[in-house]
C-alpha cells in the first residue's frame, strides 16, 4: 500500500481561527453526545485533530450506516471499469435468486434505484441465508426511484452485485482499487457477514476515522486521487447530488432535519448549502463542504436522532464562522498551541470509583448459575444490535459465573455461548483491557472497570472501544442469590429511516451451586 501522509499545519494557515475550532469542541462536549473522534481537513491538510481517549486514531469504530458509502463505491467502482450500467436491471445480475414471475415494478428495478434508496418496497426483511431471494421476494409497491425508503439490505445488495460480477467480495474486491490507493490500512478493518459469508454493505464496517475522512475525500476531489482516476466523473455528480427526494423522512424520524433534503447515491445531502456526508447511526459522520474545500469526520455515540442533530447543527454552525474566500490568516502561536494541546488530552469521562470492600470478599470462588431473566435470556457481554441487521443469532448468554476480588483487581470467570472466558475489571479508577471473542461479533476490545455503588452491590462497567456501546452490570449479592441488573448506553438508538432500538434495563438472577 502506498500511503499519502497528509500535512497537518495550523488552523490559521488553512484560513481557520484555532478558536472556533475550540468553541466546536464546547459544543460537542456537551451532554448530547459522547465523542470519540474528529478530524479537519481543509485544501488538502489535516488542522485539527483528536480523539477521546480511550477512543484513538488507529483505532477501527464501527461506522453503521456509513458504511453504505464503502458499498456504493465499490459499485461506482465496477461502473467505472466497465462492470455494469447504473441502468442494469436488478434482475438480470440476480437471474437465478429472482423470483420465476418477477412482478412489473420489480423487472424495472436498476443499479440506480437501489444505488438512491428508491427501490420501491414499503418494508424491508430481517436477512436470513437466502437474504437475496428474500429481498428480492418482497413485493415492489411503487415505480422504482420515484419513493424514497431506507433500505439496509439494499445496500448489502449493492455489494453483492459486485461480488456476483466479479467474484470478489467487498474487502477483496476494494483493496486494490480502493484501500490500498488512497491509504487505507485494509488489514486494519473488520466486517461484519451474512450468513453466507457476504460482507454486510448496509452497515457492518469497522474502519478507523481517518479512513472515513480519505474517502470522502475521494468524492470531494471528483473521484481522483494523486491523479488516478478512481471513480468515473459522471458517478460522483450523480453520487454528491440529489437522486431521490427524502422529505418523506420528516414522518418516520422528526428530529433528524439533516435526513429530509435528499440522498444521493449511499450519500445525504445537507442542509448547510452544497455540503453532503457519509452518515452512520449514533453519529458517525464524513462531510464533504465544496466551496470550503473541506472535509470533517466524526466517531461519536450520539443521544438518539435528536442528539445527532445536535451535533451536525454545531458543525453547521461552525461553517457559518468561515469565509470561503479567505485562505490563510496570521499566524497565532498561542491559539493554536493551546488548541493542540487540547486536543491531545481528550477524554471520555472517568468511570465510577469507590474505595475497595473486603467484605466481597467472602463471595470469591462461589458458583453461581445463572437463569433466563423476563424476556427468556440470560445476561452477556456483546454488542448485539447488527446482528439484527446480518440475520446473525444472539448469544445464549452466561451461564455460570465466580468472582475472584481483590484490591489490586476483580475477576470475573464465566461461560458465554459454551466458553469458558475472564474478564479482569479494573478497581482503581480506570479501566481493564481485555479481549473478549464473541460469535458473529467483530469489536473484540473490552475495557472493564468496578465498583461498590452501595452496600451488597458490585458494579462493572464494560466498554467497547471499537463501537458505541457501553454495558452495565449491577450485582446483588442477597445470601444464596445474585440478581443482575443489566443496562446499554446509549439506552435509545435512532438508525435513519426511522429505526428505533429500544435497550431496556433487565433484571435476572442466579444462585449458588451445591459444592461437590
């Protein structure tokens, strides 16, 4: 891989005050959100850049959504070679998972429609093996590219075009085309899969921020990198602009006012006049600004649709302190290095602390076996919501449990879905790293910290650094009997479309097992 290091200079040399870009991070540290990871690039050079520690730069972030922008440019991609026509019919790459009687709207189906979240369906499927046949199976109710419906399988489709075309799937097939020429670490990503193997193009990539900022830079520079032509001319117009009206988005998610001025090809448009993004849930943000030659990325956990607004109303608002005809400023030694600093000590908020109880002590080494809870499952450590997205299944959750505490650091043994695994939670303040492996899930970082919030009560907070989750779990220790009390941050995610996942607290129980 050849890798263009870009320049990172000061705020002011690329026309920027250093204080505006810290009055961005006022506005983003507020309680909206929690955030991760944001980048500026302006003319080409990185001015502003930092992550919230323990989130860091080569750190890969499950990006949701955005990664439909990695699909459609692997179909953009194809396009430019000759693969196939944006007005190739759906069903004449998939003959043989196409229905026998393909209804009337179904046989006008394109690479385009799908390509702009037209393809005329009123519901999408939860994807099993035979997710093509099965999106293919339901009924096409309204003249492809005329409604606008988000449509996550569709832009898993949109890869497996390319995988039916080609023979290679997206990681394999965008690698040499893509990744390893405009700098894009491809041994660093991860993906989450179909049953069959096929990468989840609607929204299972795990990419590192400055990824999410090279290839948008891509569309931003007309599909041209260091003068190799990577996507045709025609494709990114048509890509960066409006194909097909989402105003319709107002009924089903109110709050996302960025989500209602159109979508072009697995790209929104903006309300910020010319600007449109790559856009995943909880945040997860690359936004191109042409007439300021810009290019911001963001890795957040957002609160809900109307934290993610927030959030790109700041930045909307940011704009409006540039002039797109200034280019350069004097030079301002102190903001400037006052805002480096800064942005080298970001932090997420600390966990929880309390002094260590010996009293627990006397539950070290005691077998718990744990039961269902209300809802027929047992507690886990997963970070489950993609795999309603991949057709995957849940975990069977934990089945036994044994503390070990100590001041110098609690460890907790338990089974998972027939594994034996540890976790080791840290007690001072910080948190633990652990590698925790669960099936079907890609985030693998763990980083778990402990505490006693209140007498005959242990309390792990279990964080995944490589998404937006935050689990947790609170201990009852009641004599022979342990109630587990588990809850999700962010409790309420709002996916585009108007998706709305719903993680209630849960109660379950277990009991010490009879010594042998």
């Amino acid at each position: 891989m050849k890798r263009l290091e870009f320049d990172r200079v000061t705020p002011e040399s690329v026309g920027i005050r250093s204080g505006d870009i810290e009055w961005l991070l006022d506005r983003l540290e507020e309680d909206h959100t929690q955030m991760h990871g944001l980048m500026i690039m302006r003319s080409g050079k990185v001015c502003a850049e930092g992550w919230w520690a323990p989130y860091a730069p080569g750190l890969r972030h499950g990006l949701q959504s955005l990664s439909k922008t990695y699909a459609a440019t692997a179909v953009g991609i194809a396009y430019t070679e000759g693969l196939l026509d944006l007005d190739t019919r759906v069903i004449d790459i998939f003959k043989e998972e196409a229905p026998e009687h393909p209804d009337t709207y179904l046989q006008h189906l394109k690479v385009r429609d799908v390509l702009c979240m037209g393809c005329g369906m009123d519901e999408m499927p939860v994807p099993g093996r035979e997710w093509v046949k099965q999106f293919l199976a339901v009924p096409v109710k309204h003249e492809p590219g005329t409604v606008f419906m988000y449509n996550s399988l569709g832009s898993s489709l949109l890869g497996e075009m390319v995988r039916k075309l080609s023979g290679q799937g997206l990681q394999e097939y965008l690698t040499p085309r893509l990744f390893d020429v405009i700098g894009i670490d491809a041994g660093n990503l991860r993906w989450l899969r179909h049953p069959d193997g096929m990468e989840v193009g609607g929204g299972g990539l795990y990419a590192a921020t400055e990824d999410n900022l090279r290839l948008m830079k891509l569309y931003l520079d007309g599909g041209v990198w260091e003068g190799k032509r990577i996507l045709a001319e025609d494709y990114v117009r048509q890509a960066v602009s409006l194909q097909n009206d989402s105003a319709s988005e107002q009924r089903v998610n109110p709050p996302a006012k960025d989500n209602f001025v159109g979508y072009g090809f697995q790209i929104w448009m903006c309300r910020y006049p010319g600007a449109y993004r790559a856009d995943g849930a909880m945040g997860q943000f690359s936004i191109c600004v042409p007439d300021l030659d810009m290019v911001i990325a963001v890795n957040e956990t957002a609160i809900g649709a109307e934290g993610i607004q927030i959030t790109l109303d700041y930045i909307w608002e940011f704009l409006r302190r540039l002039d797109a005809s200034v280019k350069e400023l004097p030079a301002d030694p102190a903001a400037s290095r006052h805002l480096a600093r800064r942005m080298k000590r970001l932090a997420v908020e600390a966990p929880a602390y309390t002094a260590y109880d010996p009293a627990f002590e006397q539950y070290n080494g005691k077998d718990y076996k744990v039961s269902e809870g209300p809802d027929g499952k047992k507690p886990g450590f997963e970070t489950q919501l993609m795999q309603e997205m991949i057709g995957g299944r849940f975990t069977s959750g934990i089945g036994r449990l044994r503390f070990c505490f100590s001041p110098a650091g609690t460890s907790l043994d338990f089974d998972q879905d027939g594994r034996a695994c540890t976790l080791q939670i840290a007690m001072d303040g910080g948190r633990r790293e652990n590698t925790l492996c669960v099936v079907g899930d890609v985030a693998t970082q763990v980083l778990a910290s402990g505490c006693f919030p209140a007498p005959d009560v242990f309390q792990i907070t279990v964080l995944w650094p490589e998404t937006c989750y935050t689990k947790t779990l609170s201990f009852h220790f009641l004599g022979e009997e342990l109630e587990i009390r588990t809850e999700t941050f962010p409790l309420t995610t709002t996916i585009p479309g108007g998706t709305r996942k719903q993680m209630q607290p849960c109660v379950y129980f277990a009991r010490i097992q009879p010594q042998r």
